[in-house]
C-alpha cells in the first residue's frame, strides 16, 4: 500500500511538473509571438508616411491594427511576468516580458518623431526650446530660468549630437520615462520579496504618468525620477554605502533644481519615511523588519533639499509669489475658479451624452481610478490586518501606504481650490504609491485565501483595462477633449514671418496658435518682454463666427487695425474636437469661406497650415 502511494505521489508531481514545463513553453512563445509583434509594429511606423499637416489626434494617423498589436504585445509581456509567478516557475522568461514591455514602451513614446513633428509641445515646451536656445547662444542661463536641469541636459546632447535642440527635447521625455520604468523595477525589487516584487512588476512599468510620459517640462520629468530616488534613498539605508549616499545627494540637489512644487512634495514624502520609521522603531507597528543599517535618517535629506531651496528659489519673484498667492487662497483673501467648478460649468452649459462623459472620464482619470481603488483595497486590508494583530507589514509598505494617502487627500484641495497648479500634479504622486502598492493586494489576497484562480483572473482583468486606458491617455487627442500638441513646420515657418513682417504697432488676434511661444522658440528667450510680442490685452481670438451674426464684415468690429493668426488646428478644432455638438461651435467652415470675401479682410501670408489676415477696421470711421 505504502509503494503505491508513493507511485501516485510521484505520478502527480510529474503530471504537474509536465504541465509547467508545457506552460513554461506556451510562455516562451507568447513572448516570442510578442517580439514578432514588434517587427510589425515597427514595419507599420517606417511605413506610415509623416503627417503632412496639423493632425487633431495622433491615434487617427495609423491604423487600428496598430494599436490593438501595441496593446496586445504590451499585455504579452506582462503575461510572461505574473505566469512566473503563478505558475512558480524559475526560468527567465518574465526578464523578455519586461524587455518586451521597455521596446513597445519606446515606440510608443517615440511617435511623434515618427510621425515627423519638428517639436511636440506647443505650450511651455515652445519656451523651454527657447531658454535653450538663449544658454547655446549666450553660455548662460537667463535670470528668469528658474529650473535649467533639462535645458543644460538637452544643451549638452545637441553639441554631442549635433541636432538642433528643438528636434532634440522630446528625446528627454523618452529617456526619462524608460528610465523611471527600470528604476521602478530597482525599487521594488529592493524592498519587497521576489514574489511581491514580481507581482508589482507590471504595475509599475506601466505608463500611469498619462500625458507626462510625452512632456519634456521640467515638473512632469522630475516627477518620474521620484521612484529613483526612493531606491537610492532606501539602498542607502540598507548598505550604508559611500557610492549610494554620494548618488542620493547629487540626485537629491538635482531634483530640487528641477522643480519647486516637486521638492516640496519630495519633503512630504520624506515625512512620512520618518514617521514610518518611527512607529516600527517603537513597535507601534510590528511587521516584518526593515533591517537598517544606516544611522542617516530622512532629516538630513530634508535638511539638504529645504537649504539648496531657499538658496535657489527665494531670489525669484515668479516664485515667490506663486507662494503668496496660495497662501492667500488657502487663507480666504483671494480666490479664483477650481477645477472642479470649471468642470461643474462646463457640464451644465453643454450637457454633454452620457458616454461622452464615461469616455472622457476613462482616458483623462482611468488609470488614476484603478490604481487608487487597488491601493485603496490594499490599505484597507492592512488596516485590518493591524486590527487583528496579524500584520504583514514593513516600514517601506508603510511608506508608500502613507505616501499614497497623503497625496491622495493632497489632490482634494487642488481639485476644489485655485492654488495656482491643477490637481493633476498631486494625483500623479498618488498615481506612484498607488502602484508600488497594487501588487500587493493581489500578492495578500493570493496567500491568505483559497482564491487563487480569482485572483489570478482579476490581476488579469486589471491589467488590460490598465494597459488599454494608459495607451489611449498617453497622447493629448479628442478621447479626452485634448488638442494634439504637435507643432508643425508651417507654423514655425509663418511665425517666423508674421515676427519679421509685420508691423508691431498693430495689435494682433490669434486662433490656434500663441505667437509668443513660438518667437520664444525661434529667437530665444533673452532681450525682449512678453507684451513686445503679443500685449497682454490682446491675446483674446477673433469673435464667434467672426461677428457675422452681428455686422456684414469683421472690420465692422474693431476700431483698430489688427492682425489675425490663423492655422489649421485653429480651422479643424470644433469640427474634429466636438463633431457631436455644432450648436456650440463658434466656426464653422462657412465661417472661413466668408471670412475670405470680406473686403475689410486682406490675406497677407499662407502657407497651406498657417494664415496671416490684415483686418482694416471701420467701426470708428
């Protein structure tokens, strides 16, 4: 009896050994199927000619194959991570799912190279393109670069490269999103067990950053460094190495010169690093041991970024009194118009379909939504796992729990005051410990219950709702009531005209364009205020269908001589952005074609995307 016990022992273990091996292989080539994928993704890339003309959305240039192989490679890759772990497998196939991941990853980010766009960016990005253009010609950074770190980085690659630096600055944003994805993964693989660590995994190299993943501005780019940081800062703690805390300090300096509100934020996160501590030192919290080693604390950090901060940042205005109005704000003497009223304003006057408002919604805040529930379901199960006296708990756990909850709240006041910036930023912090803890509620659920093929079928479910979302938020597009930001050559051309040309004592109207970002993209920054471009007063865009529900011409509206700027993601935007909703449009395409008959209107350039258009007034004649 025992000898045949132990043959049917020995039978299931090689039927289950069978099996993993057959799931190892089922593996292997689904990740081989994956990099196959990614020939034909980069077949369609180099095959797809560059945007000739403004595009609306970057989704609408390739086809939809393109997109649904993106994703499926993307879900290939993380498939290959969690099988590893919920198959226990030993062999190195989950090291291809991440490589896989990183490669698609690029592609994605390096769109709009591909698609041709001298710069991506039409905002801050234009400016920043500008303050370099000021340090290469001047050696120096202008006294109103208040964050110069990723002007002197794209400086430095353009001698060592030779390209222009507008050609070159999105580059950056490529580099430093990859790079946050692989210090994720140091991250994680440094404080959590190889299980836990695996289980993060696809979470963390996730795209959650959104639209900051394509923008090279400075606080979108310091944010991705912060899980690097937190594995330098943790690594010092564990090693007590010299390499590690000279590491920290340079990074640390460095991210205080990228961005204020990001030093701040780095300080809170220092914060409750120290009150983690804290409570386990004293066993207010028992859990499993941090192990420390290093009698160097948060304090000392917190000391080193608050110095450089006041060094750095007292001296400008643009600063200060960004401080001095939040405060105000926070203080009740002054107020202005939140997010969440501006959205509440923007639902009542047009009452947008319902799936209009679900679709929106998913792009804009999908991500944010899913990982905030998943961390919010693992703190909970902390919570409860204290109360019961059967914590599975560390103080890293704790940190990024308390982290996640403290800019979670955070986001709050940002959504319902004005406090300068919009709540996003908070929420991408938030969005940050969200994944750092989401693995973990699978990894707690996955040991402590019998659920094991519900969990496995829910982390599933998760990640391609994650991976679909994160592909179709990563571009600015009418998904999410976005304009693209692609810059175009005919607009760099015209802007350069319409500065050369034209007469600088006439005000001049813009639609589609803002002149002045663009002459700092040019020219540079230096020598010149923003009011000898464009003043102030004169930034608003033409009137609704130019006035001609009110006069037979435009002329008839101004009692000033003016120009108008017109380009063609101006002309496209309602038609492409609202094609559901033309009563709210203020232009129409008879609109343009009358604008091009009116006789107190003379068009003084055109290059097919931009317009230029001397209007003569005569309402005071």
């Amino acid at each position: 009896m025992s000898g045949a016990g132990d043959s049917g022992g020995l039978s299931r273990r090689s039927a289950a050994d069978a099996l993993s091996k057959l799931a190892g292989a089922d593996t292997r080539w689904a990740v081989t199927a994956g990099f196959g994928i990614v020939v034909v993704l980069a077949y369609v890339l180099f095959s797809t000619p560059p945007a000739p003309a403004f595009e609306m959305s970057i989704y609408d240039a390739y086809p939809w194959y393109f997109w649904a192989l993106a994703i499926l490679a993307l879900l290939i890759g993380h498939y290959a991570v969690l099988e590893h772990v919920f198959r226990e497998r030993t062999d190195g196939t989950w090291r291809l799912g991440v490589l896989l991941i990183l490669v698609v990853e690029a592609l994605l980010l390096l769109l709009p190279y591909f698609r041709g766009y001298p710069v991506f960016g039409r905002g801050d990005v234009l400016t920043h393109v500008g303050q370099i253009q000021t340090i290469m010609a001047t050696g120096v950074a202008g006294q109103e670069d208040i964050y110069p770190n990723v002007h002197f980085l794209v400086v430095s690659f353009s001698y060592a490269s030779d390209v222009e630096a507008m050609h070159l600055i999105n580059a950056i944003s490529v580099v430093v999103s990859l790079f946050s994805v692989v210090a994720s993964f140091a991250l994680v693989a440094s404080v959590y067990d190889r299980t836990r660590a695996l289980l993060t995994l696809p979470f963390v190299t996730l795209l959650i950053g959104g639209t900051a993943h394509v923008n090279p501005s400075p606080y979108p780019q310091s944010v991705l460094l912060v899980p690097f940081v937190l594995y330098l800062f943790f690594m010092e703690q564990q090693t007590r190495s010299t390499a590690v805390r000279v590491a920290l300090v340079v990074v640390v300096a460095a991210m205080v010169i990228y961005h204020p509100l990001t030093t701040l934020f780095l300080l809170f996160v220092l914060l409750v690093y120290g009150i983690a501590r804290a409570l386990h030192d004293r066993e207010l919290l028992v859990g499993e041991s941090a192990d420390w080693r290093s009698a160097v604390g948060a304090a000392p950090v917190a000391h080193l970024a608050v110095g450089m901060f006041a060094a750095w940042y007292l001296d400008f205005s643009q600063v200060t009194k960004k401080i001095q109005a939040v405060v105000q704000t926070f203080v009740g003497s002054e107020s202005g118009t939140s997010t969440l009223d501006s959205y509440s304003s923007t639902v009542s006057e047009t009452s947008p379909a319902l799936l209009d408002v679900i679709r929106i919604g998913l792009v804009k805040y999908g991500v944010s939504g899913i990982l905030l529930t998943l961390a919010g379901l693992y703190t909970l199960w902390v919570v409860v796992s204290v109360l019961r006296r059967r914590p599975d708990l560390d103080a890293y756990r704790t940190t990024f729990i308390g982290g996640f909850g403290l800019f979670a709240g955070v986001t709050v006041p940002f959504l319902v005051m004005d406090l300068v910036v919009g709540f996003g930023r908070p929420l991408m912090l938030a969005r940050i410990f969200a994944a750092l803890l989401a693995g973990s509620l699978f990894y707690a659920v996955y040991r402590a219950t019998g659920w094991k093929r519900a969990v496995r079928v829910g982390a599933y479910l998760v990640l391609v709702a994650l991976v679909v979302v994160s592909t179709f938020g990563l571009y600015y597009s009418p998904y999410a009531i976005q304009s693209n930001h692609q810059v175009t050559n005919a607009e760099l051309d015209g802007a350069e005209w319409t500065l050369a040309y034209r007469d600088s004592s006439n005000p001049t109207t813009q639609y589609g364009i803002n002149l002045r970002r663009f002459r700092d993209a040019i020219y540079g920054t230096a020598g010149y205020s923003k009011d000898e471009v464009i003043p102030a007063s004169t930034t608003e865009g033409p009137p609704a269908h130019f006035n001609y529900t009110e006069h037979d011409t435009l002329g008839a509206s101004y009692d000033t001589d003016r120009y108008m700027l017109i380009t063609r993601g101006g002309r496209i935007f309602y038609e492409e952005m609202y094609p559901d909703y033309r009563e709210f449009w203020r232009f129409e395409a008879e609109d343009y074609a009358r604008l091009e008959r009116d006789g107190t209107v003379s068009h003084v350039y055109a290059n097919g995307g931009y317009d230029t258009y001397l209007v003569n007034a005569t309402r005071g004649g």
